[in-house]
C-alpha cells in the first residue's frame, strides 16, 4: 500500500506551478482592468490546482492499465509501480476532478453561467488526455492541450470571471504562460521519448525526435520571453518578469547539454519555477500600475 508521502509524489506536484502560474498572470490581467477579486482569485485557483491534480492521477491510472509506465525514468508512478490499485487511483482522480467541477461551477454562477460549458470540456480534456479508447496525449497533441487549457483558458478565464472582460494584455499573458506551460510537458516527453515510443505513446516529442524538441522547447521559452517585452507596451514595469530569465537559463540547460533520461527530470521543476517567478513578477508590475 501506498504510503501519504508516495500519494503526495504520485500527484506530481512539480507540475502545481503550471496551475498557480495562469492563475496569478490572469489576476494581474484582472488587475490591469481595475477588476482583481480576491475571492475569485481564489476559486480560480481551488478549480486549477484541483485539475491538475486530478489529470495526473488520471494519467497515472490510464498508462498504469496500458502499461505505459512499466518502465520509466521519470517520477514515481502508483500504478505502474504497483503502489495503489487502478481502482484507488481512479477514484483520487475522480474526487480530485469533482473538486475542481464544483469550484468551477461556483465561479461560473458568480460570473457568467457560459463558462459551465468551458469548465465542462477542461474536465473532458483532462480525462481523455490519457484516457478513453483514442486519448490525444498518446497522438501528439498533449501540447496543444496544455497550450488551452492551462494557457488561454486559465488565463483569460481568470481574467474574465473577475473584471468581466479581457484584453491584449490578457491574452498576452495568456500566450506567455501557455508557451511555458506547454514547455514543462515538452521536457516531461523528451526524457520519455525511448519508453513512448516503445509502448505505442506517440507524444509530439516522439514525433520530432530528439533533436526537435530540444529545440522545441527552447523555441516556447523564447516565446514567452519576447511576449515578456511585448507586455511592456502596457507598462514598462512589466520588464520585471525578465527576473525570471535565469531560471530559464538553469532548466534549459540540461536540454541543450544533451542530458538524457533521469538527467532531465529537474528541467521540469525549474521550468514550472520559471513560469510561478515570471507570473508573480508581472502580475505585481500590472497591479501597481494599475494602482498608480
């Protein structure tokens, strides 16, 4: 059985700043309006960090069945390690997924009924990313999930429910954080890339070998870093967020070392620290702006 520390390593929190991260950008957009909430600041957060944690169980329970992780560099895993049955992991994910509904539909009443549908398809998303018969993470397009659902949705959604609308500045941010968000998923699957594509995974780091997505992934920091310069067109402050620039720095280079397996396995924690700095860093800048 499963030890509590196990349970906690098996919800993967290196991958929580990926949750946190588009809530903070999004209430920094909000405060860029004249229109952050704090308490819906804080349902938007209790919906994201409770699907993250509730994907990654989900993605533990559908490999571990498929027999994804029976061998694997990466974080621990309970069902493939044989930790936990299929059934109790499955029913963390479950809880977890009806955590994040429940916050989610809370937010959605107090906003803007609409967003019910958008929560819908996150926590469709979120199951069928590795479960289901056809799961789009084993097709390639774990990315482009991320790249919505943790980017353009967390971010303007955050924006949304407090100010009630968005901006260009939102949707910057929005592009920003997807671009660093998908880039802790593209580091995940480059050190996965032997064990993936010997089990039938296809990930699109299985798909542009190697050598793609370590550029790949360098390509999605610096989307997020020139978009760091596009926001100072709203507020030169925003040049602040480049405090975030040698963090980045740190977690690229083992890919571009050409480090291999469990070697990359910190990339994905300085890659979420990258993002959770970058966010505080422009959220705060447009806030006191804002203020001011």
């Amino acid at each position: 059985m499963a030890t509590l520390a196990q349970w906690i390593a098996g919800a993967r929190p290196r991958t929580l700043p990926n949750a946190i991260a588009p809530v903070i950008a999004g209430t920094g957009g909000a405060a860029w309006l004249h229109g952050a909430i704090w308490w819906k600041a804080l349902l938007a957060l209790a919906v994201a960090v409770a699907l993250i944690i509730g994907v990654n169980f989900a993605n533990d329970y559908s490999d571990g069945i498929r027999g994804t992780d029976d061998d694997r560099a990466g974080p621990l895993r309970l069902v493939g390690s044989r930790l936990a049955t299929p059934h109790a992991v499955r029913a963390v994910a479950v809880a977890s997924l009806t955590i994040g509904a429940v916050a989610g539909l809370a937010l959605a009443l107090t906003s803007a009924p609409w967003l019910i549908a958008v929560g819908a398809l996150c926590i469709a998303g979120a199951w069928l990313y590795t479960g289901g018969a056809k799961p789009y993470g084993y097709a390639g397009f774990g990315e482009v999930a991320v790249f919505v659902f943790f980017g353009l949705v967390a971010v303007l959604g955050t924006q949304y429910t407090q100010a009630l609308r968005v901006d260009w500045v939102g949707a910057v941010l929005a592009v920003a954080t997807g671009a660093l968000s998908s880039a802790v998923l593209v580091a995940n699957n480059l050190r996965d890339i032997p064990t993936d594509k010997e089990s039938g995974k296809i990930t699109l780091a299985v798909r542009l070998g190697d050598r793609g997505t370590r550029i790949f992934y360098q390509l999605l920091l610096g989307v997020a870093a020139v978009l760091t310069l596009t926001l100072t067109a709203a507020t030169p402050w925003c040049a602040v967020g480049l405090v975030a620039t040698p963090l980045g720095l740190r977690a690229a280079a083992p890919v571009r070392s050409g480090r291999i397996g469990s070697e990359l396995i910190p990339v994905l924690r300085d890659t979420g620290l990258t993002m959770l700095v970058w966010s505080i860093a422009v959220a705060v800048a447009l806030a006191v702006n804002a203020q001011g």
